[in-house]
C-alpha cells in the first residue's frame, strides 16, 4: 500500500512540475511592455548596434532585440520618443550599463508604434 501511494505522490509532483514550468513559457510568450521610445546607443545604455530602448511609467528601461518586420518599422522612428508596445519572445536578462545602472535586455517578437 505505501509503495503505491508513494508512486501517486510522485506522479502528482512531477505533473505540478511540469504544468508549472509549461504555463511560465506560456506566460512569457504573451507578455507585453509599453513605454516611450528611444535608441539604446543613442542614450548610452549599450554599445553593441542601435537597438530600440522603451523606458515604461515607473523608469525601468528595456533594450529590445528583434528582427521582424514590425521590429524594423519600430526601429525607423525608435529615436522619436513615440508610445510603443512589444511583447516579449524571451526571457529578460538584467544588465547594467558603463554608469552601473540598471536595464532590461529581452528578444521580442512584434513591436506595435501607439498612435
């Protein structure tokens, strides 16, 4: 009897693991961040290409990485300050730039100019 119960726990455990970690990769994939638009270069915060940079409400700036058509017609006008959405491909990977601060680096995988 305990030897069955014990396989039942150990089902349950490894299927909570999975739904867990399947339902994180959902959740990535439909996540999505807005803010003003700006170059990454341009403001100091990279060196590596003019990537888009969003800086959201509360300051926290996301250099995004992408090469869909809807990344390269946000990365025309990305110096122009202009509202922007982009919902992220990837996880996002903490930096600091030359001054110590803090940025965001993630891959996206479409980037929407707000009118």
């Amino acid at each position: 009897m305990k030897r069955s119960n014990l396989l039942v726990l150990g089902v349950m455990v490894m299927a909570m693991a999975f739904y867990a970690n399947a339902s994180r990769a959902a959740d990535t994939a439909s996540k999505t961040i807005s803010g003003k638009s700006a170059c990454a270069t341009c403001s100091g915060v990279t060196d590596a290409g003019h990537a888009i940079m969003l800086v959201t409400e509360d300051g926290t700036r996301w250099v995004l990485i992408g090469d869909s058509a809807s990344y390269k017609a946000a990365h025309d006008v990305r110096k122009e300050g202009k509202a922007m959405t982009a919902t992220l491909a990837g996880e996002p990977v903490e930096k600091k730039d030359e001054a110590g601060k803090v940025y965001k680096e993630v891959k996206v995988s479409d980037v929407k100019v707000n009118a």
